[in-house]
C-alpha cells in the first residue's frame, strides 16, 4: 500500500507501481499470469483509460493477461473478485491484483463530478444534487428511522481516527472526539465535515495464487474463503426503503454460506466507512447488529481493536484515507496482514477471520471477502 | 446486436438494454447470475461510470453480480474473456455480456481526445499526436517495409464494404472500389477517410452457460474453445517493431493451444480492422500469412465468403461500425451467428470454427475467442 495522501504529486502508474512491487517483491514472485487493476476515475480525471496495459508497461510486465475493472467506490474489491475467478477458472495461477486512484491536484467541482458518475448522470446527476447529498439524505433517513442522534453516529469517525493514529499509510493521523465531529464544518445538512472521507491518492497492490501453491511465497498465507459482489439499483431513488443496503445483504450472506462461518466468527472487520452513517448501516447489513441497533456496538467499545467486533483497524475509509477505486483492496491488504499477525501497532490480537465490505455507488454496488488465516 | 449507427440519439442503457434483451429472449433465459460490461469511453465521454449497476437496473435485475471491464478498443473482446472465467471459475452459471459505446453527439476533438485515452496521456497524447495518426505511422512502415502499395492494401476496406452489404446492422452499406479509397479525403498521410473505421453508437451481448446446459438454451449451441488475452508495451514507440503486434501472436497462440487447432482450421475470422492496415497486419500475426504477405490473401480473394478465409464476413470494424469498447463483442455475435448457420445472407457455407480477434490501443491489448459449433 502506498500512504493515502491529498497532493501526492505521484501519476496514476507511479502510485500503481509503489504498491504492486511491493507486493510481487514481498512475495518473491517475479512471472505473473495477469494484472487486474481496479480504477473509477481515469477516464474523466486523468482522461487515462487502458489501465491494464499501461501499468503492465510500467511493471515491466508486458505481455501477460490484463484487465481494468470499474464499479465505482467498489472498483477494487469488485477486481479482487475478478481476480478471484480468473484463478478458480484455472486459466490463470499468479495474479497480480492491485487498484489505484488519483484525486488530488484537481478542482473540488471536479472530483464531485466525477464522484457522482457512480449515480446516474442523466435522470440524478442532472438534478444538481451531489454524492454527498444523497448520503446525507440517508443520515437524516437514518436518525430519523430509528432515533439516532448525530451524536451516537459521530462516534465511528471517532474510533477511525484513532485507529489511525497508528498506521503509518493513513490520511488523517488525528485524535478526534464526537464534539469535534459536530461543530466540524457543515457539509450537506446533517454531515459535517468529520462525517465523510476525504480526497486522496492512493494505491494497493495483492498477489493471488491457488491455495496449495501459497505457503510457497508467505509463511503465514491468507485464505480467500469468500468472494462475492451483488448490485442493487443504481439510483437510491428507486428503492423503498434507503437505510438499509439490500446489496450488502445479499453479497454477505452469499459469503458467509461459502466460507461456512457466521457473522460472530469475525475477528476483523473493514466497512466501507465513507460516510459515517455508512459504517454504521454496515454494522447491521452484515449482521453484526440489529436494524438500528448499530451505534450500540460503538457505545459498548465492541468495535475497538481489543473489543469484540475491531473494525477498520487501520482508520478506515474516514481516517486510512479513501482514493475511491483502491479502498477495496486497502481493506483486504490490511485485513491479511492481520491474518498474518503482521499489522503491527494496527495488531488485533488472535485474528483469524477477517471480513471486508466495499461499497460502489449509493449501495448499488457491494464486493464482500472473507478471509481466514491458513496457518 | 443493435445497428450501429452515427446518431443515435439514444443513451448507453438503452442500446445496452435493446442488445441485452434480444440475447436474452434468443436464448429464452430469466434469471442471470451476472452481468459483464465492455466500455471504454462512457467515464470520459457521458461521465457515467458504474456501468454494471446501471445496466442491471436497466434490465430489472438488480441484485446480479455487475462488473464494467476496459481494456480500451478491446473493452469487448476483454469483457468476453473475463465473463468466461467467471463461469469456469464454478461461481456463476449462466453470464450475460454485452459491450455498448456511444460516440456520436460529441465533437470530432471529443472523440478523438476519447480515443487516445488507449495511449499514455502523459508521455504520448500530450504531444498532440493522435490515434489515427500513431496508425498512420504504422501504414507508412508497413508499406515501406514490405513494399506494399496502397492499393493492395486498399482491398481490405473494400471486401468490408462489400460484405456490409449484406448486413442490416451494419453502419456503411455501400460498396466502394480501390480508387474510392485511394480518392477519399486524407486523414493522417497515408491514411484516408475509406481507410478507417467511423464514429458510432452500437451494442451487442451473448448470454454464456457451461457447455452441458448449452443445449437447454439453443439448438445450435457454440462453444468457446479458447479465450484468452494478452498485452504488449501500452506505446508504440516502446516497442523495436511497429508492423507486427505481439500481443496478438502472443494471444492467438495460446488460443490455437487451448483449443487444439491450428490458423488453417479457421472457417471464419473477425479481425479488429479499426485500420486497413490493421486488417492486414491481422492476417499475418494472426498465422494465416507471412510477414509482408497478408494482402496477397485479398489478391487471391481467399477472404470473400467463399474463400479460403472468410473474413469481415458482416462487414468488419470498417462497415459494420466500430463503437470502440463494443465491437469485440459485435465479432463473436457474429461469428455465433455464423456457426449456428444463422448469418443470412452473410452465412458463410458449412462454417464450424471461427476466431476473433479484438484490440485495444494500438496492438497494446489484444483478446482472441475460438469458436466452434457444437452440432
């Protein structure tokens, strides 16, 4: 993983290129059978598409299979599962699965824009209405719903930045309290500034091989025991009911039926946090809590590193930093070192599953892993 | 397939949505487990991105597994590759794919800045060279190198035409001889406008299963004997050659592999002529000639119908349309409808394998499909 920063100074293949070496290098592998690079913003930011190739070039890696993968904030780990299925598919045995994005050095009309081409331009967009408008429709929604005071949600920003005190790769290495999440600035009505992720460069990089072949390059390997993506609508117009992800639902239960475990056999989570009420919502979509019972984790310190549910261990997409294609593999890279007891300060103790949530779009899009300790 | 047509005047979802619900009542299927998207520009061009929820909401199935996957003017041929790994990886049984672009409504630089997002923007489109004009080096030194006139190349676009004629989605159905294209306005020396594909609006889909439900869906099922995917340098000026594409030798090498058979075997073929020259070059890297010698298979008109070679047989990138991310998709529509003895007036007699050939860049990503009939 390359550090989350805002003003990397770095171009799209050099972030890339960061976190695949450091990947292929930890790993010791030097052929590769494919390159999957997950990406949203290329093409209207960097007016760069053809990411397959370009970062095969730059890895000296011409010639082998390659792919771009996009669903939005969901991109990366949507190409970890395609990923995934190249290697049960046979076809391919080493696979280099990375994802990257670049957003700063550009205006902030800009990168709104761009973030809403996970909506639908055309009947939501044109209405003039933002991303972070319609999460903070779901906010209002929310605590509305279920009586949940600002307060109460504030706390997981909270719990990400001060996981992120202790990883190096993270955005914001900043201690805050739910007061400074309340009287930060005001966004969209009723988040604030402390409320959402930030805007950052970043990439992550993983290698993939079949299980009887991994113990050949780690010590410690990580199982993927579960690779699943479900959609929903695109538009959150168009669904019922807006305080709840169905898509979570759906890609979640798929995961825990093939990895044969159940939500209480989690040792780590990472949820896709980009707006606090997310990381909430999360909490009960996957089934850890009940429907509006979410912030009640956070009340009881169960989503501390030493409670028992450590969620975003490493700050999350609030506080690790958020480059919107890449977050979904942060979240595996983080949650196998994990499983390899190799986080460091970020360490939960005894780890043995870890399950991650990326999220595309309103909830149109959900890639959930599970993952489990081979050793 | 919907035509491709300059004009439209309709959006992504519904040419996707139009090409997806005729696959799907062709082959009598409901319920699908995902849906792979070939695109390339619609980030740049529509600043929509999240393609597979859209199109799934589209289609009234969200929930599926959605995937966009680019590999530029090979976004097609790429998501066709990707959807066969899914369905072998054991994860997902029945898989639409479908490719969609729209290019028309733009300004010519709007498109051709679109373009060369196939091609390093930093180090390569910041010159102000453009794609046409890369492919126009490459004409100049494959005639220079060879020999070759522009008159012998000049065959290619003509068969395509011809073979247009024929096709009711196809976008230019008009015949033209040599001197129509050797007459025609210049584009990038010794480029001209007969020379190159066009700017159009177009979708296609297939509907996948594993071979042994095939027969449930269809009378003639088509199998996929080979898919596979290779890349190259991403720039033409980091490569020691520019009148031969490795990537594809590298691609369909491995296909003729995997599927057993050698060029010879080959009934019918769809090569990717974005460019005369391209076409030609297809019929040399391809195996069907030596270097230098591919317009002697036109001299000798082994790539009519009813040659040794049918190729282009509806029309090819230069007649049928080339809707950039799409057209791979276009080619194995087609080649399907050739093997189930469906093509109509464009059948090609007694036609039981054929192979695609689909490039992204210039040669930078090149997919190739095998296609045998099962009957």
């Amino acid at each position: 993983m390359t550090p989350v920063t805002s003003g990397s100074g770095r171009t799209l293949s050099e972030l890339f290129v960061t976190a695949a070496k450091q990947a292929l290098d930890e790993a010791g592998v030097g052929e590769i059978d494919s390159i999957y690079v997950g990406n949203m913003m290329s093409g209207f930011l960097q007016k760069q598409e053809h990411l397959g190739a370009l970062m095969a070039t730059a890895l000296g890696q011409e010639g082998v299979s390659t792919y771009k993968v996009e669903a939005a904030c969901a991109s990366g780990g949507v190409a970890v599962n395609a990923a995934v299925k190249a290697l049960l598919s046979g076809l391919e045995e080493i696979v280099l699965v990375g994802a990257v994005e670049k957003m700063s050095g550009y205006t902030t009309p800009e990168v709104t824009t761009g973030l809403m081409m996970a909506e639908d331009r055309m009947k939501v967009a044109s209405t003039g209405v933002t991303f972070v408008g319609l999460n903070a429709m779901i906010a209002r929604a929310y605590m509305h719903e279920y009586g949940i005071t600002h307060e109460s949600i504030a706390q997981f920003p909270v719990l990400c930045h001060k996981n992120a005190l202790d990883n190096p790769n993270a955005q914001f290495r900043k201690k805050i309290g739910v007061q400074d999440v309340l009287q930060s600035p005001l966004v969209a009505d009723p988040l604030r500034l402390f409320d959402c992720s930030g805007i950052g460069d970043g990439a992550a990089a993983l290698v993939l091989a079949p299980k009887d072949m991994a113990k050949k390059f780690n010590d410690s390997p990580v199982e993927i025991a579960a690779s699943t993506v479900a959609s929903d609508t695109l538009s959150l117009y168009q669904r019922p009911k807006i305080t709840t992800f169905e898509a979570s639902k759906r890609a979640s239960n798929r995961a825990y039926k093939l990895a044969g475990i159940k939500p209480e056999d989690v040792d780590a989570l990472e949820v896709h946090d980009a707006f606090s009420v997310l990381g909430v919502m999360a909490l009960e979509d996957l089934g850890f809590a009940e429907k509006g019972a979410g912030t009640h984790l956070l009340d009881e310190g169960e989503c501390e590193r030493d409670g028992r549910l450590p969620t975003n261990s490493f700050g999350g997409l609030k506080a690790r930093g958020h480059p919107v294609g890449a977050s979904g593999v942060y979240q595996i890279a983080e949650l196998a070192m994990q499983l390899e007891n190799k986080a460091g300060k970020c360490q939960v103790s005894g780890a043995r599953i870890g399950l991650a949530q990326s999220v595309g779009g309103i909830g149109s899009t959900v890639a959930v892993h599970i993952l489990r300790a081979m050793n």
